[in-house]
C-alpha cells in the first residue's frame, strides 16, 4: 500500500462473473455477475449496488505471501506490455512497491486484496490449493464445498478476517491453499471524481478485475455490516432493475456493465479479456460538467475532457455552463461521456476508438429497453 497518497486511497474490486443456464432474459446470456448492495450507513456510495472489494490494506501487501505463492517472477503473472507510444502505465500499476517498503508487486497484492474482499463481504473464498497456479485456460472452477472447512469455522474465519486482515493469509496457511490471483485479469482502472468524494473526502484509485467462474461458488452470503444484500445477475438484468428503480449504481459501475453487454457468452468474455488484459489499461478520472437541465461525466478522450484535470482537486476548478445537455450533444463530436439526468436515468455516449485493445460499452440508455439495442 502507498501510504504516501494525500488525495486518495488505493483499492481492489472484482467483477466476479459464473456460469448459468441461459434464461429468457434480454440475449439470453449465460452467466451472471455478482452485486453486492452497501449498507445505508456506508461513507461512500450508501445503498448502491456495487461489485466486491475495497481498500487494499499492508497485509495485502505482507512479505509473508512469497512463502506461499511461487517464486517465479510477479509470482506466475504474466508482463503487462509496454503502453503504446505517448502512453503510460496507470500509476496505481506503475508505482515502484519495493522503494515504498513491499517487495510483493502490486499486481499480486491488489488481486489479494480483490480476493480477501470478496471473502469478507460475500463469503465466497477464491483459493487454489496448494502453491498455484490452477491448470486449465477456461473459466475456473471454484473450490468445492467438500474442501471448505465447515460453515461454523468458515464463518468464524470471516469474522477474524474482517476485525484483521492479516488473519486471510493464516487462513490460507490452515487450508494450505493460496489466493488465486491467477484467474484474476486486469480489467480496468477507475478513479473517483473530485466533488465525487464519500463521507469525509474519501476517494480511491481502484483496479478493476474480472474473473470468470464455471458456476456459482456454493455458498454466497452477505456480512450485513458492509453489505446488507446480493444478488447474481446477468448484466442487462441487472440494469433492467436499474432502470425499473428497484437498484442503483454508481456511473462507473453502470459503464462497466454496459460494458459487459458486448458478450452473452461467459467463454467469450474469459477468451477476449484473457487475450487482451496483458496490454494493461489507463486510468480514467470523470470530470463533472454541470448543464443547465443535467450532468455529463466526462471521460478520457471525450472533446470536452480537460487537457490537465484537477487529479487531487486542489485547483478547485468546477465546470459548469448555461446550455441544455441537449444542446451539448448536438454540438458535440467526439464522446466518450455518461449523461446524467438522475440518479437511476444515466446514458453513454462513446464514439472514439477504446485503447489497450478493450472494448466499449454498449451505448444503453437506463431508461430504454436494452433488446433495442441488440
């Protein structure tokens, strides 16, 4: 952990999707995604649903992982490339973990911290046994039931992991498993906007994972601390209830879910992200431009977008202007922004070329019906 940030604080969430029969659901997708509802008295985004994770803490970061993991370097990862040219490495990834103190890289700690999240808040433990990493190329298969301690003791180690997050690396030693980070892929990076910020001024830079499982864990529970709520969704089911009011999501949150909507097949989204996510990703920073009738969230690329955002929101630079958002749109042409009328009525707008050879969302009003736009 970089305990030498002042603006924000770094972080680890997962986007945890398993195998399901196809259902008569808007393009019949195969799997779902996991989404967790936060507390009502949560500092930052209380009641949203949101996906696992949270902050990365110095256990994540222990030494004492590379007694358990393997000793290959970055411990079996494979090498983000190099950015393409006038690029670079998303800081969070970049920054040098063993002149901050750590000699573990921070690509395995942030997926420790992913996993160690996700056991705490849903109660579902992504680990391999033995040193990793598990064989196979396709989606994983999650430990089963039968090699999990009792739900009792399951449960007490919950509880210790949460009061200490220590105690996730003793749990492994007592299985003697080990996270698996492998099946972890890098998915993207977010930062939350200035004025954007929870309870207290909080902020993160959170690396985003993705992970695919053949099917659902056995076991799925909420903590009712953090979490008061779960639910597997595919991903147009999930911003149908969106839409319908019923849940709501944070602009990035819904961006990635529209982003999830380009592949109904789970073994089509492990083979394109297995394929692309050693080229990396940028860090997006929104930027927020007050119109008269509503908001835009600008997004990296976009026309409008600031050559030199406020980052640590220091400048204390507000944009804001007189004309409609529709207005905005027409006069626009390069977009690469989240239209925000409310707070369950958000739009996509993205015309420029993904980077990293990722793909966009697909451009999903909230309140239009996602089979239009099959």
């Amino acid at each position: 952990m970089n305990s030498r940030l002042r603006h924000w604080r770094e972080a680890a969430t997962l986007l945890l999707t398993a195998g399901a029969p196809p259902r008569p659901s808007p393009g019949r997708f195969d799997y779902e995604l996991l989404l967790l509802q936060r507390s009502s008295r949560s500092g930052f985004l209380p009641g949203a649903y949101v996906f696992p994770g949270g902050l990365v803490e110095a256990a994540d970061f222990s030494a004492e992982w590379l007694g358990l993991l393997p000793a290959s370097p970055h411990c079996g990862l494979g090498l983000v490339k190099p950015p393409p040219l006038g690029g670079s490495r998303a800081p969070l990834f970049a920054t040098d973990r063993e002149r901050l103190g750590s000699p573990l890289p921070g690509e395995v700690a942030f997926r420790i911290c992913a996993i160690r999240e996700t056991f705490e808040e849903a109660g579902i433990l992504l680990v391999v046994p033995g040193r990793g990493p598990a064989a196979g190329s396709g989606p994983v298969r999650p430990l089963p039931a039968g090699r999990l301690p009792p739900a009792a003791e399951l449960s007490e180690w919950r509880r210790r992991v949460q009061e200490d997050p220590g105690c996730f690396l003793q749990l492994c030693r007592h299985l003697s498993c080990v996270p698996n980070i492998w099946a972890l892929r890098e998915w993207s990076n977010w930062l939350t906007p200035v004025g954007r910020a929870g309870r207290g001024g909080r902020r993160y830079d959170t690396a985003f994972y993705l992970c695919c499982l053949e099917k659902r864990p056995p076991h799925t529970s909420q903590d009712d601390q953090e979490v008061t709520a779960f639910q597997w969704s595919s991903p147009p089911e999930a911003i149908e209830r969106f839409k319908s009011q019923e849940i709501w999501f944070a602009p990035s949150q819904f961006y990635e879910l529209c982003r999830l909507c380009n592949f109904s097949s789970l073994h089509e989204l492990h083979k394109f992200n297995s394929d692309r996510a050693l080229e990396g990703c940028e860090r997006w920073m929104p930027v927020m431009l007050t119109a008269s009738d509503g908001y835009i969230q600008l997004l990296p690329g976009d026309e409008l977008y600031p050559e030199d955002p406020d980052y640590t929101g220091e400048k204390k630079i507000t944009l804001s202007t007189d004309k409609k958002v529709e207005d905005l749109m027409k006069e626009g042409r390069i977009f690469h922004r989240i239209v925000i009328k409310n707070i369950n009525d958000l739009t996509i707008y993205v015309n420029i070329e993904a980077k990293y050879k990722h793909m966009n969302p697909v451009m999903i009003n909230s309140n239009s019906d996602y089979n239009s736009r099959l």
